[in-house]
C-alpha cells in the first residue's frame, strides 16, 4: 500500500492498517528517525466517553440523609458478596 504525502506533510493511514493495529481518531502519532527510516509509534487517546451510569444496575438505594452516620450504617447494613451478610450481634461502630 502506498500513500501520497499531502501539501502539508500528512499521509493517510490506510484503513486496513487502521483496523488491524486499532488506530482510532484522536490517537497520537509519535514520530522520529531510526536508521533514516521514519518511524510512527500510536499512543491512545484519552478517554472520552462517559462513565456515568456504568454501575447504574449495581446500584441498590441511595440513603436520604447523607450525613457521615447515616452513610456509615448503609454501608454497614449493605451485604458484601464476597463476605455474606453482616453480623447483626456486632456494634458497627
């Protein structure tokens, strides 16, 4: 495969190349000379898309009072599955 370098100095990554190594938009080219040869490195872009939600299903309910105490017992209360259900003989605090 071959590309034309443009005015400016850009070449076009063909999309083949593109798909097979998951160069997207936004990704940076890192570019220098090894043995007069150039050489293109890609780094991934930041990430954009938003996390909001993701643990949207996980989540069981959200106190009203969001005070330190009233946090404290929910998460208390709240069973860890790695763990089983809380004591309940056992003083949180």
């Amino acid at each position: 495969m071959t590309s034309r370098v443009g005015e400016r100095g850009q070449i076009t990554i063909e999309k083949a190349i593109r798909e097979q190594l998951a160069i997207y938009a936004g990704d940076e080219a890192v570019q220098r000379v090894e043995n007069g040869r150039i050489v293109i490195e890609i780094v991934p872009g930041r990430h954009t898309r938003s996390l909001a939600g993701a643990l949207a299903a996980d989540v069981q309910r959200q106190p009203q009072d969001e005070t330190w105490e009233t946090l404290r017992q929910a998460a208390w209360e709240t069973p860890d599955p790695d763990r089983g259900p809380p004591d309940p003989d056992r003083d949180p605090a």
